[in-house]
C-alpha cells in the first residue's frame, strides 16, 4: 500500500491519513478530513467506497481489497488536484 504525500509551496502537506502522518505530529498541527466511507452493501452483498458526493469509488466482495482501490483512487485524485493548485500557484 502507497503512501502519497504532497507538500505545497506553503509548506502544508496533502495525502491519505496513515501512521507515516502520526509520526508526522511534531512537525504541527494536523487538519484530518474524511472523504470517502466504506461499507457493505446488503443489496448487492458487496463492500461498497463511496466519496462524500455520494460517487461510487468502486465495491468488491472483500473489503481489504476495496480498501487498496479506495487509496489508489484517493491518492490519484490528491495528485490531480495538487497539480492542478501548483499549476495555479506558479
């Protein structure tokens, strides 16, 4: 699993919350947001990722599984909006 860390020009640091952010703390305070939630699905019998727009990040028959998607997902999404910010910024 792939931890994604972004820094702006600002110092501030973007990525999926995992225990490399924990050992993080010292360098400040932290702002940590949800933004997808994972649950099973009685209907289809699947876990279901979905983002807080209600968008489906994906669903699969074994969470630890979706749980890889989700991160692979959010990570992508983190570097597409971080480099569409450092495109604004230069």
């Amino acid at each position: 699993m792939r931890s994604v860390i972004y820094i702006d020009k600002e110092g501030n640091l973007s990525g999926l919350s995992d225990n490399l952010f924990d050992k993080l703390a010292a360098l400040g305070r932290r702002a940590v947001m949800r933004v997808s939630n994972i649950e099973f699905n009685s209907r289809i019998q699947k876990w279901q990722a979905v983002d807080l727009d209600g968008n489906i990040i994906g669903t699969h028959e074994f969470r630890d599984k979706l749980i890889e998607i989700e991160r692979d997902y959010l990570n992508t999404k983190i570097e597409e909006d971080y480099g569409k910010n450092q495109n604004l910024l230069s």
